[in-house]
C-alpha cells in the first residue's frame, strides 16, 4: 500500500517542482506542508482500516458464544411499559418542560427530530429567555437594528460572489490520486467542528444565539464611559456593545467626539449597561415635557455635550432651590418661578459645575464653548433609576 500510494502522488511532486518562477517561495513551502499532512493523514486512515479489517476477519473465524436466555424481571417490564416518550406528553406538559430548560438545553433539545425542532424554536419560549438575561439592556433600538440586519443579510444573499481565486491546494486536489481526501480535508471537517445548526435567521431563538455569541452589535448605554476616567463620572453615554461570554462582559463602542475616533472600551460590566431610556438621538436636543413639574429634590439626567460636533450624553443632578429661598419646604415657591436650579453635588460648592439654571417656559440649547452646552431635560420617575444612578457616586468629591 505505501509503495502503491508513494507512486500515486508523484504527479502532484512533479506539478509543483515546475512551478512559475513568478510563484512566492513561502506559498511553495505552505502548499508542500499541506501536502504532506494530507499524504500522512492518508497513511493513517489506511492503517487503521487493515486494522479493524484484520479484527473483523479474526472475529469471524471465532464461533459465537453461547447465548443465555434470560427472562425479563416484572419491575422491568412494568417500567418498560409505563415509559412515556417526550413526544406523546400532552401539549401544554410539553410546553412547561420546554419552559423550564436553559437556552443551552434547549438548543440541545432542538438537535434531537424534526417534531422537537419546531416546539424547541418556538419564539414565546427564547422570548422568555431573551426578557430573563437582556432584557434590562435591550430596547427598541435594538430589535429594529438586528431587523435591518437580517434585511441586509438577506440582500447579500442574492448578490452574485466573486469567484475565488484557486491555489495551488486546489489545482493539486485536481491531481491527486485520492481527490476526495484534500477536498474533504479542507471544508467538511472544518464544518463538523461547527456546534449545532443555527436556528433559522428570522426567529428569536437566532436573534439570542447573536447576541449570546458576540455576533451583534447591538445600541444601547453606558453609565460611566472608559471607566476611570473622571470627566464622565455621573454620566451616560451611547455605545453599540458586544457581549463577551467568556468574561460575562461587553465590548462599548462609543461614537467619535469630534475629530477624535470612535474608542472601544473592554470589560464592560452589566450593571453599568441599560437601554435607552428614550428614543431621542445622541446628536438631537431632547423635548423636555417635565419642566413644569420640577420641584427642588426632584432628580433628574441633563443632555450636555461639550461643544456643538460631540453627541450628547446624560448626566445626573438634582433640583436645588433658588439664592432668595430658604430651603424651607412650607414656605418654598421655587416651583412657581420661571427659573430651575439644577444642581451636580458630586462638584465641590463654588466649583463650576456645580450649577446652572435653565428656563422653565422656554428652555432650548443653552452654554458656550467653555462651558459646554446644557441640552433636554428628563425627569427620573422611579427609585430604581435615582438607586442606579446613585451607586456611581464617587468617593471624593471633584472640584
């Protein structure tokens, strides 16, 4: 067999001994390795089949054992009887067993006929799982850029592919004696390595195995941008993220500020991530519908940005009252005067950035390049908002 095999593939030596001279030496070097991998690989797989060839020959000169007979207990076969399989349960008791599994016995499951594959994509059930793990991080936004996504995909499709150029790994599989091996080789292993078949692209199940494998990058925001970094305490910037599931983490890709690029930051934890709140754009003045409602103590996230080509971001304060009021909440009337206090008391008193008023009746845009510019307005309606938003709060107060 190896003399026989040895001869068979002299003709793919030859086709790469008269190689061009125009051929890269390193490309040469790569195609010969190649070539011996295969021809080892080849010599493997025929060993090991005259192995198992001789055990079978040997296996069928042996007589069989005797047989034994044996009776099946009572307990087994009343077992074997009561046993029920997966298919036959009742609908809805399939569907609570179907609840119950973990996204990745779920998959699993869905592996296993063509009836479970159906019950085990159904979109009520990776909903469930979709609300459960990303809920808390994913908006609207997000569901309609991984529409718009599969629409490209889909255009892409019907595109015609350029042709691939063909290498000398190619030409020699025309040439070699066992054609099937290099072909097989190169693309089929590298697809059996592959895990289970990816649900269909339009189906919730497929939008989870995205977001899970770090395939989409989804919008959403980021409190405390390049974390560390003390000018963006107590803010909350756009970013598109990645999800990492070896670090349970994100990957933030923030919008260029100004001539600057876009900046990735890694290692993004979950509870500096939540889905946009509203719908406004990052480069967009935000409506302000809660000016009138504005009482001192109330809480609240400010667009600012530091000059007209930055996007906004939002950053939070509280409503403090006027210099002629004193503090006394019988005898206050803040909430009655054209002005609003807005007050960041993470900033030192006399800093700056300590405070700004802005009108009530007719606020717009408000600042200059000094100081930034002082956008839309949101009130923060729920304690767990003021709790996030307060665990950010930094150890010194910055000047």
């Amino acid at each position: 067999m190896l003399p026989l095999l040895l001869i068979s593939t002299l003709p793919a030596f030859t086709l790469l001994l008269v190689a061009p001279a125009s051929y890269k030496p390193w490309k040469l070097v790569r195609e010969l390795g190649l070539v011996a991998l295969l021809l080892a690989r080849e010599l493997l797989r025929h060993s090991a089949s005259a192995a198992a060839g001789r055990k079978e020959q040997q296996g069928a000169r042996m007589p069989p054992p005797p047989s034994r007979a044996k009776t099946p207990s009572p307990a087994l076969a009343e077992d074997d009887a009561d046993a029920l399989p997966v298919l036959d349960l009742p609908e809805l008791a399939l569907e609570r067993v179907l609840e119950e599994l973990s996204p990745a016995s779920l998959a699993a499951m869905a592996c296993v006929c063509a009836g479970l594959r159906d019950r085990c994509s159904m979109d009520s059930l990776w909903a469930r799982h979709v609300r459960r793990k990303w809920g808390r991080v994913l908006g609207a936004a997000a569901r309609s850029e991984w529409e718009a996504e599969l629409a490209a995909r889909a255009a892409a499709a019907t595109l015609p592919r350029p042709a691939r150029r063909r290498g000398w790994a190619d030409s020699l599989a025309c040439a070699w004696p066992f054609s099937w091996i290099g072909r097989r080789w190169l693309k089929e292993d590298a697809a059996a390595a592959r895990s289970a078949p990816a649900p269909p692209a339009d189906t919730v199940a497929a939008w989870y195995r995205a977001l899970e494998c770090g395939d989409f990058w989804f919008p959403a925001q980021v409190y405390n941008r390049e974390d560390g970094h003390v000018g963006f305490l107590l803010s909350c910037y756009d970013a598109h993220l990645r999800y990492d599931r070896r670090t349970d983490t994100f990957t933030a890709r923030y919008p260029p500020h100004g001539r600057k690029p876009a900046k990735e930051e890694e290692g993004v934890q979950w509870c500096r991530v939540r889905a946009a709140p509203l719908s406004t754009p990052a480069q967009d003045l935000h409506a302000s519908a809660c000016l009138e409602d504005l009482r001192p103590g109330d809480h609240f996230e400010i667009q600012w940005r530091k000059n007209k080509d930055f996007p906004y971001g939002w950053w939070y304060g509280v409503v403090g009252h006027l210099e002629p009021c004193n503090a006394n909440e019988h005898l206050c009337r803040c909430h009655e005067d054209d002005t609003i206090m807005l007050e960041f008391k993470h900033y030192a008193a006399g800093s700056r950035w300590r405070q700004t008023t802005v009108s009530r009746k007719d606020h717009r845009e408000k600042g200059d390049e000094t100081d930034g510019f002082y956008g839309g307005i949101r009130k923060l309606q729920t304690e767990d908002e003021i709790s996030t938003w307060r665990r950010f709060w930094p150890v010194d107060v910055l000047s």
